[in-house]
C-alpha cells in the first residue's frame, strides 16, 4: 500500500478551493466558514487527523509505504525510486525520468483534458507548498497547530510530514 499524505494546512487550503467548484459537494461562502467546518469534523468525507491517526495504526506495516506531497515536491527524483524499490520494480534511469517528468504537477495539469476531461480544471489547481499562508489568520493557524499537536504530533505520521517545515509561519 502506497499511503500518500499532505501537510493538513495545505490540505485544507486545496480541500475548499475543491468543495468551492464541486457542485455535488457542499461549498462555502467563506474560507472562515469552511475553516470551522474542517476543524470541527464536518467534512464530507471526515476528519483529516482522524484520517491519519487511522492510518498511524498501520506506519509500520511492512506492506505500507508512506510519503508525503512535500517530499515529492522536494525531490521526485529521489521519491520516484523509492517507490519503485518499495513494490520491487526496476527502472532504468531514462525510465526513472519519465515516469517524474511525465507525474509532476505541470505536466498533468498540462495533460489533465485528456487524462480526466471536464474535471482536470477541478483537480489541478496551483500543485505548491504552503499556499495556506494565503489563507489561514493568525487564530486559525493557532488553532490548526494545536489540533495538529493533540492529534497526532509525536506520531511516526506526524513526524514524516515535518511539520515545524512546512505549517509554521
């Protein structure tokens, strides 16, 4: 199982602008509105932190493989084989580097019409880090590192998405 999470303040920045376009999915007439929604448990498919304290359960599991967005964004190169090692594929190194020219954000947005239609527009947004700082205030930010603290800081989880990186102001 390849397990792929997310910092949770950009989770629930890419989360609204999502639900904001969804029609079948509630939408919010603001970023305040949805905030409170994301930390209070009313999300249409739950709780990001009880997502992950789930998953926690299982962070040694030597059939599961976890990597985050940002280490992706950090180095796909480095992921990439990973991965590959992880389900014992071999790759050569032109292989290697199609598979990460071809899986990065700019090239599925790029090709996102012909890979999912009508709804690339939806799925492919801005694919960066720390675009929350373009939408949390001071209280929020408060508020998420808190939860994020409770809930799962000190967890192998909580550890891997380094969150003093990429969630502190």
């Amino acid at each position: 199982i390849l397990l792929l999470i997310r910092n949770p303040k950009d989770v629930a920045t890419s989360f609204y602008h999502f639900t904001n376009v969804m029609s079948p999915l509630p939408s919010y007439d603001t970023w305040d509105d949805f905030f409170t929604a994301f930390m209070t448990k009313k999300m249409p498919w739950g709780c990001y932190f009880e997502y992950l304290s789930e998953w926690n359960k299982y962070a040694d599991d030597e059939n599961v493989m976890t990597i985050t967005y940002e280490e992706l964004k950090e180095n796909a190169v480095l992921g990439v084989k990973n991965i590959a090692a992880f389900f014992g594929i071999s790759v050569t190194e032109k292989e290697l580097q199609s598979v990460v020219e071809r899986s990065s954000f700019q090239s599925m947005k790029k090709n996102s019409q012909k890979t999912h239609g009508a709804f690339g527009n939806i799925l492919f947004r801005k694919g960066c880090i720390s675009d929350w700082k373009n939408l949390f205030s001071e209280d929020q930010n408060e508020k998420m590192d808190k939860a994020f603290e409770e809930r799962i800081g000190g967890t192998k989880l909580g550890t891997k998405l380094k969150y003093e990186v990429y969630c502190k102001a």
